[in-house]
C-alpha cells in the first residue's frame, strides 16, 4: 500500500531539535481549544498524565480506562523508581549521558531524537511530581534522594520506597480528580473500548462497551490517544495485571495502524518462580535484590533436589559470577535472564518440577547475612523478604529464594512519529503502548520516565499538529461510520456467545502463553518460530470452534471480557513470532540462538536489520506487510554492549 | 511435600444491583496448598464454566497487593485471617483441609454489589475529586529541591499515601465509616509544604462529600486499622479530626 509515513524527526542538532520543533509546532488559541474533544484511552501514568494537561489546557477531554477506578491502572505495581538527568548528585549525570545509556540499553535499535526528548523532559518531571505532593524519598537535610538502578553508573533514580509507580500514579489520579470535579474530563472507569471509528481514514471515535452493564456506545472525538499499556498478558504468565491486553492497540492495528518492533520483549530476572499449573501471574521482586545476593545453581543434576545447605561450596556454580566477571551478579536484565534459562534448560533448575523440570535459580543471601548481619539485610530488603515468605511459605533468611525470569515490559507497540501519531491521522499512541523510547530493551525505571512524558510533556505540543489543520467537532456519533464499527464489535460479541463449546477462555490463554513463551520468549530460533507460526492459526480455530462463555452480553460478564482479549492475543501473537522470524539478528531482548558469538553472547547485524521493523494489517489470513524504518546515528557509535 | 485441600465454599451470589443474593455452597477440591486465594477461586469457576455455569465474579487486577482491586470478605473478615495481605496475597497455606470458607462482598451503603462479589466503590472516587489534589497545572511548578521537606515528614506523609483505595476499612466497620481511608488521604497531602495552601479547603470538601456519600460516623471501633492491608495507622484519624476543627474555626469553605 504506502510507502513509509514520515517519521517527522525534526533536523538540526541532536540538543535543539525539540526546542526548534516545538516553535515550529501549530498553536491553537485558548478559545478554540474547547471546541476540540479528544478521547484518552487509558488512564495510567500516560493516559493520566495527558488527559490532565489537555484538559488543564482547554481541550474537552473523555478519558476511559477497563479498572473501577482510574487509581488502579497497572501503572500502580511499578516498583524501583524513575529515572531523571537532575544530576543532583554531582556524579556526572547529564541529559547526554542519560539519552547515551538509554540508547546503548536499548541496543541501538530506537530512534536517538526520541530518546534524546526523554531525557531532556525527564528533569521537568521529577518538578511536577513533587510539586503535586508525590512523596519521595528524602534525605535527612530535606533534599530528594536518588539511587543507582539497573546497572547504572550514576544515582540518577528517584523513588519511594517499593512503591514509585503507585505514588507516581496518585500525583497524576490527582491531576485527573481536579479535572473531574471541574467538569473538565469526563471519566469513564469500567470500560473498554473494543473498536476505533475511522472517518476518511482519520481517527474520529472508539466503540466501548460498559463492563457493569453491558451497553455497547459510540464516543466520537477529533483525536484518540491510546495510553492502553502494554501486550506482556500474551505470554499468560507475567508480572502484568490480569487485565493487561493488547486490545485497543490490535483493534486499531486492524483499522489501519502499524505495530512496531512486536517481538521486542523484556524478561525480569528476578521473579518469584512457577509453583504450579494453577499459577495466574507471576511476582517480581525488586532488582535491588542482586546486590547482596548471589546466583547459584547446582554444578551437577543429581544435587538439584537436595537442600541447599548440604550442597558444599565447590558444587556450586555461581554462573552470573563465572561467565561476568565484572558485572557478575548485576549483569543486565536480558543477560542474566538468559544466563537462567541456560542453567535450568542444562537441567540444574532447582525448586518444584514445572512442566518438563525445574524453573528455578538459587538467590542466596547467606554470605551478606554472615558480612552485615541479619539486621541489616531486614532493614534493605525487609519487605521483599516478607513478600516472598508470603508467596512461597519459606524464609529467605534460611534457605536461599529461588527466582525465575519472567515477562515484564514489552518495547514494542504502534507504531509512531516524533508527534506521537500513529500511522493513522489523529490517532496518537503514548507510554508502553507505542513502540517509541527504548529500543529492543528498556533500561530499568524508564518506563515511567517515558509515560509521563509523553502525557505532561510531549502530546500538549504535538497534538496541535493534527489538530490545528482539523475543524472542530466534525463528526457525530450518529455518522454512518460509528453504525458500522458498532455494528462489528455487536457481530463479535455474539459470536463469541454462540461458540457454546467446551473449553473455558483461560484454557486457551495458558495454551498461547505456554506456546509463545517456548517459541518466541528468552531465546528464539528459525524452527521453533515457523512451528508456532503453525500452530498459532490452530489454537485459533479451536478457539472459534470450542471456547465456552456463560452468562450473556448485557451483564457483567468476566469471561467475555477475557474472551475479546485472549481472541486479540491470539492473533497478535503471530505478528510477534513473524516478525521474530524475519529479524536474523540478535539484539536487547531478542535472542536469536542462531546469532550468537563464540561465546553465546547477542550478535547484532547493523547492516542489515538497524531498522525498526513496522507491520501494516493486509486482511483477514494475510500475512501483515513489513516496512522498515531505517535508524539513523547521528550522534552515538553503534558499539557491542559488553558487561564481561 | 505439597499437600491438597478439600473445602466447602460458602459464596455470596448476586446477579446484579437490583436482585436479592444468597450464599451458595461449592465444594473447592484438590487446592494445592500454594495456590493464592485467588487461584482457588480461578479453579472453582474452571469447574463452573465446564458445567455450564456462571463463574463467580469478583474484583481483581494486579494480583500483587498494590491496585486496591481485590475486595473479599474472607469468613467475617476483610481481606482474610492474615495481617497485612490483600485478598490476592493471601495463599491457601493459611486453610486446613475439610475448612468451610464464607466468601462474601465488601458491603456497606456506600458499596453498592454490582455482581456477586463486586462492589461499586465509586464513592472513594467522588471523595477523592472533591479535594485530593494540590493545584499545580503542568508546566508550573518548581525546581522539585526548591521545596525541602524533612525526612520525617516526607516519611509521615509516604505512610499515609501508601493506602491502595480498597476499601477494607469500610467493610470491617459497623458504622461503615470511611475516616481511616479518607483520614490516610487528607494527611498524605496536608502534612506536606506543597499541600498547605489548599489544606482547610481540601478538609472541608473531602468531609463533607464522605458525609454525602452515606458512609457512617467513626466511633473509634479500630476495626479499620485491624483489616487494613497497608497498615494505616488510627492516629491519621486524630490527625484528620484536628485539621478538620482547625478548618472549620477558620471558616474557609462559605459552601
Ligand atoms: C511489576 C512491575 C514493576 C515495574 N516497575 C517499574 C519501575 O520500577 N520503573 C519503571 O520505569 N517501570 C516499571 N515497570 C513498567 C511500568 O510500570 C509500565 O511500563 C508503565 O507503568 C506503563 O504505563 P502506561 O500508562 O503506558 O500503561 P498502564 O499503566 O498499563 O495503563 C493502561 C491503561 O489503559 C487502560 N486500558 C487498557 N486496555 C484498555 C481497553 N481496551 N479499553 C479501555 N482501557 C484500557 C487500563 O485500564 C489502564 O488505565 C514495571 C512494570 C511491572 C509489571
Ligand atoms: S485505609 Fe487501608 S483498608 Fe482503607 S482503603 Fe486504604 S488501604 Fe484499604
Ligand atoms: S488484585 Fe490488586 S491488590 Fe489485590
């Protein structure tokens, strides 16, 4: 169909090209401002954030989230922290350095001017956050506290305590609740929006369906903002919430949008292992954890099952420590992530048989306890200790934790420009869900940094661009393109209900997980992912043909929700293992075992694949159309990442 | 060794507002003594939905005990038997087998049930937009190390900004009094500098929409603090009485 549409990264120096694009950006007077509506989809820190400031600044705003209250957005569980170039602790620190680390994390595969952006804005939202009552950690003469986080060099993280992302989410909640009660945003928590509405091949509406009713109703506004998250929940087991979905984005995938980079995902290494086939989700515990302790597995199978402590010190390998000697145990996500599997694929997993074996490494805390005391390891990591007895019934400060890697974050989503706009005018995409900031991997407390951007500080400068042009108020719901949108998500519902078959909506969900997390999850290669790319089409008849949904449409009804979602994942899923296939290189967290050095480390191909791969929806049992985007480097030498 | 439980399950049914519930009895068999209390449930409804039935629906999201979601009140008791744990953090390790367990919605006036175990807690929402907010478009504020705050205070207002919004507090009160979640609410922003200047302002209206929403009058059962998952302490309710007399003797609000 098109060709690539511009990705309109402004010229000029790396340092003012933001400054420069936003005087070049439209304006739009005060006045008019009100005349536009614009429906934020989401409502955690991205969706928060923008529907604040948009309406702060005189936009008519309605803003939607799946969760009875927009508090509750899965924003809420971050943990560690955010990261910001304040340089406050005089170690160096710069906007430079902070875009440099973000773009080597990300293995050179985003787009410099983006992150450059990142940074640069990170220092106005540490401002705002504080300004809004966010408690952050402090010192004791009152300043703000930072830490080093992620392997970073530099104490540049901002937290508070365990819990940053939920005390970050209640300054932007915050900023909404003023909104509201100003008559401002019109919020509509327990919602979900199921299609985007296209006229003239602009985004000018969503479909939504109420979660405590039932009722299906058309919202029309002159931009969309998808601030929906990202698409972990394909994997069925992750440190995602339960609701986490690629929905809104897959939607508006088929309406049009492209969706970058799919098969970029992120795994934590220091997760609470599986304990069963029961398990719904997995629990991450703070990386903080692998300063004190240390990795170990047994060195031979046959001690896998013994305890721990009987194991003596020269059966031990301490596998982190062995093969990265400098960054040993605070290699970086992907590294140590992988560096786990190899240990439990090796059948030196230690903790119950999962499956086929033992999903677990051994996270031992014994020495820092016999170096700084029992006390002192309370006081670092107390709650994390108690969190962990809480799930596993066992006490770390005995037997070593056991961890496993599980899914985190996803790098990839839509597609976007330097605007935040997608492929389709008008509708823009924010925070996890566009495909922006990070490359194929993302650096630890980034993530919020990159939301929270995108809501207070990019999307106010960059929507006048779409909007400006745009007469106000255009289209109304009673347009014949919402009858028809409308039309499609009533068809779907009902044929989700009518499948009457046998098997519940999970039973498949743990199925495509199970399947994606073998074929296109730590480590990939060509074979595995054309068997997937068989399979998946399979589990998606069955799913049409012997899924099972009681209950009816006009009611709240969970299984049909999850219905919706998992259909959506399914689908998406083989975008993800294509797009897996046709990436011959290794990079972030993208590990094909066919592209490894010598040494099994991530063989990056620039020549051929420093491209950020975009997929154009073609129709129903088409294979999608890649376009490629190249990247640029204007500024940094691509270089391996080493950490040996 | 990893053993199994077999329970009876004592479960609140509701179809929606309108319709009278009931507590209807399910057998739980062969739980695995790790599973959560959550997972339990995921197994119950697998067996529903093979049936044909209608699982039971409840409200859930992170699963971790930080999204306020999960809302059970677990034999009499919000959130369960153990101290601190959400619904979703507790594990079937704390049930002996052949246990019945009553699994009920959080109620109160305020609380409407939605469906089975689903509540509308809607109310918290309304609280929270009549005034927890400090008053700072985007863009205008400060150098963030302009404002010094001491760490103690920074800390005081951390503890009291760690509430997750469940509404466990309500649900274990007989009075159905929501002072210990809005008293957590008024003092994470009222012991900070930044949240002084709408401070007697902000105390007022956040009464008096908890006034509007129906929630009861506190009589100092502590019930509140003993469910609480996070731990909020009863002395922010001392705390939220005193701003609140100092509120009003100043007269602020003409509403
Ligand atoms: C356990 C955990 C810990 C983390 N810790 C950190 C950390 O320390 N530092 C860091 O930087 N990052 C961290 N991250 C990552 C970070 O939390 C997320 O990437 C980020 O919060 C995503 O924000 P968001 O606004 O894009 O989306 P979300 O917060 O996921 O919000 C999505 C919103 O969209 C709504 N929504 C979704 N689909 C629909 C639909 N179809 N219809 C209507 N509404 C919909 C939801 O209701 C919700 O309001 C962590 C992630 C996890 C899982
Ligand atoms: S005060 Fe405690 S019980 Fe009440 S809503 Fe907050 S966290 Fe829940
Ligand atoms: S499901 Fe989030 S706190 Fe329990």
């Amino acid at each position: 169909m098109s060709s690539f549409p511009d990705s309109k990264v402004p010229s000029g120096p790396l340092q003012d090209k933001w400054t420069q694009h936003k005087f070049k950006s439209a304006l739009i007077n005060p006045k008019n401002k009100r005349r536009y509506t614009v429906l934020v989809v989401g409502s955690g820190l991205a969706g928060s954030s923008a529907a604040a400031t948009l309406s702060e600044l005189g936009y008519k705003v309605k803003c939607f989230c799946y969760q009875d209250s927009p508090r509750r957005a899965h924003s809420i569980a971050a943990q560690g922290g955010i990261n910001a170039a304040k340089n406050y602790q005089n170690d160096g620190d710069s906007v430079y350095r902070l875009f440099y680390d973000t773009i080597k994390g990300g293995d050179y595969r985003s787009r410099e001017a983006n992150v450059y952006r990142l940074a640069e804005v990170s220092v106005n939202i540490i401002d705002q956050c504080v300004a809004q009552g966010v408690p952050f950690a402090r010192e004791y003469g009152g300043l703000l506290d930072n830490r080093s986080f992620g392997g970073a060099q530099v104490s540049r993280t901002f937290y508070a305590a365990g819990q940053t992302g939920q005390q970050l989410l209640l300054g932007a909640y915050s900023a909404l609740n003023k909104q509201i009660a100003a008559g401002a945003v019109k919020m509509y928590p327990r919602t979900e929006m199921l299609d985007l509405v296209l006229v003239d091949g602009h985004a000018k509406g969503i479909i939504t369906r109420n979660l405590s009713t039932g009722k299906i109703e058309r919202h029309a506004g002159d931009a969309v903002l998808l601030c929906t998250g990202g698409y972990g929940n394909v994997f069925f087991l992750s440190t995602n919430a339960m609701g986490c979905n690629v929905t809104a984005t897959w939607r508006a995938h088929k309406r049009g949008a492209w969706f970058a980079n799919p098969c970029y995902t992120q795994i934590h290494p220091t997760c609470i292992p599986r304990s069963g086939d029961y398990q719904s989700k997995l629990t991450l515990m703070s990386e903080s954890l692998r300063n004190d302790g240390r990795v170990w597995v047994p060195k031979n199978a046959a001690d896998c099952d013994k305890d721990p402590d009987s194991i003596p010190e020269e059966a031990r390998d301490y596998f982190l420590e062995r093969k990265y000697p400098s960054f040993g145990n605070l290699a970086p996500r992907d590294i140590s992530s992988r560096a786990a599997k190899e240990a439990c694929d090796d059948g030196r997993g230690v903790g119950p048989v999962v499956g086929s074996h033992r999903e677990g490494v051994y996270l031992d805390f014994a020495e820092s306890i016999r170096d700084f005391g029992e006390d002192t390891i309370r006081a670092r990591y107390g709650n994390l200790f108690d969190m962990y007895s809480r799930i596993t019934g066992e006490n770390p400060y005995r037997t070593p934790m056991r961890i496993y890697p599980a899914v985190h974050y996803t790098m990839g989503g839509l597609w976007v420009d330097y605007n935040l706009m997608s492929s389709i005018p008008g509708l823009h995409v924010l925070g996890e869900a566009n495909f922006s900031d990070h490359g194929a991997n993302r650096l630890g407390a980034s993530a919020l940094m990159q939301g929270l951007a995108d809501g207070y500080f990019v999307i106010p400068s960059t929507l006048p661009n779409y909007l400006a042009p745009q007469p106000p108020g255009q289209v109304k719901e009673n347009h014949e393109a919402f009858a028809a949108a409308e039309n499609d998500v009533r068809e779907r519902i009902n044929r989700f209900l009518k499948v009457n078959g046998k098997r519940s909506v999970d039973s498949f969900h743990r199925e495509l997980g199970l399947l994606i997390w073998n074929k296109c999850g730590m480590a990939r290669d060509r074979e595995g992912l054309q068997e997937a790319l068989k399979r998946l089409p399979e589990i998606r008849a069955e799913f049409w043909s012997n899924v099972r949904i009681p209950g009816g449409a006009d009611q709240v009804n969970p299984e049909l929700e999850k219905a919706g979602r998992v259909a959506d994942f399914i689908e998406f899923g083989e975008t993800m293992c294509l797009d897996a296939l046709s990436r011959e290189e290794s990079c972030g967290g993208h590990f094909r075992t066919e592209y490894q050095t010598p040494d099994g480390e991530a063989l990056r191909n620039d020549e051929q694949f420093a491209y950020v791969a975009a997929w154009e929806h073609t129709g129903e049992n088409v294979a999608p159309k890649l376009h490629q985007e190249p990247l640029n480097f204007e500024n940094v030498k691509l270089s391996v990442r080493s950490y040996k | 060794m990893e053993s199994k439980l077999n329970l009876t399950l004592k479960v609140w049914r509701q179809s929606d507002r309108q319709s009278q519930g009931r507590l209807v009895t399910y057998p739980a068999e062969g739980i695995p003594t790790s599973a959560s209390f959550l997972e339990m449930l995921d197994i119950v409804n697998e067996g529903l939905i093979s049936n044909g039935e209608e699982p039971i629906a409840f409200d859930h999201d992170c699963r971790e005990g930080i999204c306020g979601s999960c809302s059970l009140v677990i034999n009499g008791v919000p959130h369960g038997p153990e101290k601190a744990t959400t619904s979703c953090q507790l594990h079937m390790r704390s049930f002996r087998n052949g246990d019945t367990i009553y699994i009920e919605p959080f109620r109160a006036r305020a609380f409407p049930v939605v469906k089975d175990l689903v509540v509308d807690r809607s109310a918290f929402d309304r609280i929270q937009q009549s005034g927890g907010f400090i008053s700072v478009r985007t863009g205008s504020a400060v150098e963030a190390n302009s404002i010094l705050v001491a760490k103690d205070d920074a800390d005081h207002a951390f503890r009291a900004a760690t509430c997750i919004g469940c509404g466990a507090c309500v649900a274990a009160c007989k009075n159905a009094s929501a002072m210990l979640f809005v008293a957590a609410k008024v003092s994470h922003l009222n012991i900070l500098p930044q949240g002084q200047p709408e401070k007697d302002e902000r105390t007022i209206r956040m009464v008096q929409q908890m006034d509007a929403e129906g929630f009861g009058g506190c009589t100092n059962q502590y019930e509140c603090e003993a469910v609480c998952p996070k731990e909020i302490s009863v002395d922010f309710i001392g705390r939220l009485n005193r701003d609140y007399a100092a509120a009003a003797a100043a007269e602020t609000v003409t509403a």
